[in-house]
C-alpha cells in the first residue's frame, strides 16, 4: 500500500513538473522532498510505535522542505529579473547602475558574445528602449561602432570612433570603447555628441562660402559708384543722387542678406535639439500678419488669418515660428499679385492623414499659407528651400528677396519635428502647409487652454486692428 502510494505521490510529482515546465534543480528536490514528508506520514499511520520519530523526522523534512522552496523561490525571482535584465548575472552594483544612469552620455555596456547587458537612460534616447539582450550591431546600426566592439573585445586595446545618424536630423557622435580587465569582460561603449561642434565648424566654412559669393555684387557695385563719384561724375549732382540711392540699395541687400545668413546659421546650429516650450500657433500667425500690415498695405493684399478655437497648443518656441510664418506670408506678398490675397488656415489633423508612412506624433496641426498669385513652375518645387535659389532671379532682387527664407523655413520645421508640404498651380496661385506636433493633452487641460487661448486671442485681436490702422513706420 505504502508503495502504491509512494508511486501515485511519484506520479504526480512527475505530473506536476510536466505542467509547469520548469521544475528543474533546486526545486526538484523541493518536490522530492514533499514526497518523503508525505511517505513518513504514512508510514507513521501503519507503525504506531515509530510515530514519535516518524513525527520528528517528518517535522525535519517540513523545515527543511520550507528552506529550500524558499530558496528556490529567490533563485527563480533572480533569473526571472536576469531574463530582462542581464546586468544583475553579473553582479553590477546598485551604486555602479544608479552612477551610471545619472550619466548625461549615453553608456551600454557589452558581453564577450557581443550583446548589451546594461545601457542607461540617455543610451536609450539615442539608441531606442528595447536594448536589453539585443546585438550592439542591432542597437547602434553603424558598421564601425560594432567592429570596433569587436576588437576591443578580442583585444583589450582602448578605441575612438566617429559616426553618424541623419534620420530624423543629423546627429554627429564620438564612441570612446574601453574593456574591463575583471571577469566577466564587459567592454563600455561611451557616446559623446559632438553636433554642435560639427555644426560650428560646417556653419563657418558655408557662411565664408556664401557670403563670398552672395557679396561679391553688391560689394563691386558700391565699389565701382565710389570710383565714379571720385572720378568725372564728382562734380555732377544729379548722377551723384542717382548713384548714392543705388549704393543705398546695395547697401540695405547687403545688409538683409548677413541678417538672414546669421539667422540661418543660428538655427542650424541648434536644429538637433529639439524645442521643449509650446505656444498657441494661432495668436503667432496673428503677431505675424500684424507685423507684415504696413508691408502688405503697399501693394494693397489683404492678409485673412482663420480661426480655430478648439486648436490644441503645438510644441516649439514662439519666436522661431513668427519667423517662420513671416517668412511665408512676407513672401506670399511679393510674390502674390498686386491687391490679392493671403490666407492663413489652421486644421487639427492625423498624422496618417499626412505622412502615412513616416512615424509622426499622433496628432499634428496644419498651417497653411495661400496666395493667389501666378504660381511656381512644378520642376522648380523640389528646390524651393535650397539655399539663394529664386525662380525669378530678377524679381526676387528687386523685391529685396535674399533667397535664403524658405532655407530658413525649413530648417525651423525640421529642428520642430514638423513637416512641409509646397503645392502650386500655375496662374492660380501657391499653398504652404506645415505640420507641427499638437501637445497631448487631457480633457480638462484642453478644455482650459481653450478658454485661455480665446481670451487671448480676443486681446490680440484689438492689438493687430490696431497696429493694421496705424501707418508703417519702418519696413525690412
């Protein structure tokens, strides 16, 4: 009998380890010895006079049960917290982990066999969050970085190397790899960015280029109507008021276009860094136009901005997008036609809608700039936003046009994570549409920011009316 049920508890350990399909180890010899604990039970029934001992030993075996289930209990939890995180297999201090996360460099740290046990916080930001256990070649997917992963890891010799990411923006970094003499050999992978620096350097030598190019003509004309001033036309006063506006032309081209490389040069300069403030882009569109009534008042257009009260607050800074949107308007205005129109719109829309195979926030507002002027040739669209490119090289000069503005346009969309979109027909007029991240929102913050936002609006409105009556004072 006592065999019998020896067999039946056997069978039902055996069954209980199938089931769960991980009874391997210590806590086999937990079942096991449940099994003993259960059979000196019986054993005390069928013997009474051995039932003290049997008690005792079965008490033993209890207690001893309870020890090493606990213990298996904690070596499970360990390997279950080693499965998503294989820096505590190899014994990482909590003090080394928390030094390492507070680090403002991205920092993963690899095994022998090339995978990442350890990346901290600001790694992640680079690199994506899902690291653990992954390849160094499938985090950081740079033919160099994990070739020389590999050789710092067969070889020990501390190495630098210098990559790149351009998507979404391009982002410039220095890897310095260094591998730990202790057991288990884990070789550290520090990232620094170095794009400001880039960027520094890639700004000076294109100002210098540009502006050598760009003030060349001006420069030569201002030069060659000083020489005529000196020379037989010093003593003619009408070619002397003739000349002397010119230069001042000359002058002020010269001058708008330095401002605008500056500015073009700033904002390059921090195009990787994304904007952490947000604003309403509505009461932005609307300082813009005010600013640009006196401009538009002289070839008498009309600027329409739309209304949209139930518009969710974008993310960026309130500056740079007046800048962006003078930019638009100020050039639907030279380029439109002589009394037209502009026409400034705002939509809340998906980004799926938009860009259905780019990864975008999940909700974007649009911002379109309309004119109705002759339009922009099609062949010429794809390089509306090169640097002094002008589809009328002409016109744009007599406007007072640098060719720098939708360069500067874009540069302020690609720093907002936004998009832009050109449309234009010829002889119907042209469409500039941006896409900027709407800030999420709850409902009861969307329901406050809607009242704020109408408010202000309400204020702004009474200053644009008032700066649109009153006459233009200075003009770009």
């Amino acid at each position: 009998m006592a065999r019998t049920i020896l067999k039946a508890l056997h069978a039902m350990a055996q069954q209980n380890g199938k089931s769960t399909g991980a009874m391997t180890g210590v806590r086999g010899a937990f079942v096991w010895l449940a099994t003993g604990l259960g059979c000196a039970g019986i054993v005390a029934l069928a013997w009474p006079s051995s039932a003290p001992f049997m008690l005792l030993a079965a008490a033993l075996c209890f207690a001893l049960a309870l020890f090493i289930g606990s213990r298996a209990r904690s070596v499970d939890d360990h390997v279950s917290a080693a499965k998503t995180d294989p820096a505590l297999v190899l014994g990482l201090p909590a003090l080394a982990r928390e030094v390492f996360e507070r680090l403002p460099d991205p920092l993963m740290l690899v095994d022998v066999s090339g995978r990442v046990v350890f990346a901290n916080t600001a790694m992640t930001q680079v690199a994506g969050t899902d690291t653990q256990n992954k390849r160094v070649s499938a985090v950081l997917r740079t033919p160099q970085v994990w070739q020389a992963v590999e050789r710092t890891a067969q070889t020990g010799e501390p190495a630098t190397v210098e990559f790149s990411f351009h998507v979404p923006v391009d982002r410039h970094f220095e890897a310095y790899l260094a591998r730990t003499e202790q057991s288990p050999k884990l070789t550290a992978v520090l990232l620094h960015d170095v794009t400001s620096a880039k960027r520094a350097e890639e700004a000076r030598a294109d100002f210098v280029a540009n502006a050598s190019h760009e003030l060349r003509t001006p420069l030569a004309a201002v030069s060659g109507f000083i020489d005529t001033l000196k020379g037989h036309a010093k003593d003619d006063e009408r070619a002397r008021e003739k000349f002397l506006d010119i230069m001042s032309v000359e002058a002020g081209r010269m001058r708008r276009l330095i401002d605008d490389l500056l500015s073009l040069t700033r904002i390059e300069l921090n195009e990787h860094v994304p904007p952490s403030g947000s604003c309403d882009i509505v009461d932005v569109a609307r300082d813009a136009a005010a600013a640009l009534q006196g401009l538009a008042q002289l070839d008498d257009v009309t600027i329409s901005v739309g209304e949209a009260p139930d518009l969710p607050p974008v993310v960026g800074e309130r500056d740079e997008l007046i800048q962006l949107l003078q930019n638009l308007m100020h050039n639907a205005i030279k380029y439109g036609r002589v009394g037209g129109h502009v026409w400034v719109n705002f939509e809340l829309a998906t980004s799926s809608t938009y860009l259905p195979a780019r990864r975008s926030p999940p909700a974007m507002v649009a911002i379109t700039v309309k004119d109705d002027g002759e339009g922009i040739p099609r062949e010429a669209i794809p390089r509306l936003t090169e640097r002094f490119y002008r589809v009328d090289v002409k016109r744009s000069r007599e406007r007072g046009g640098t060719g720098l503005g939708l360069a500067i346009v874009k540069h302020i969309v690609n720093r907002h994570q936004g998009r832009l979109q050109i449309e234009s027909k010829l002889g119907e007029g042209s469409s500039f549409t941006i896409l900027l991240p709407a800030v999420a929102l709850s409902d009861a913050k969307a329901s406050s920011a809607g009242i704020n936002a109408a408010l202000s609006r309400s204020e702004r409105r009474l200053d644009a009316d008032a700066l649109r009556d009153a006459p233009l004072a200075s003009q770009k």
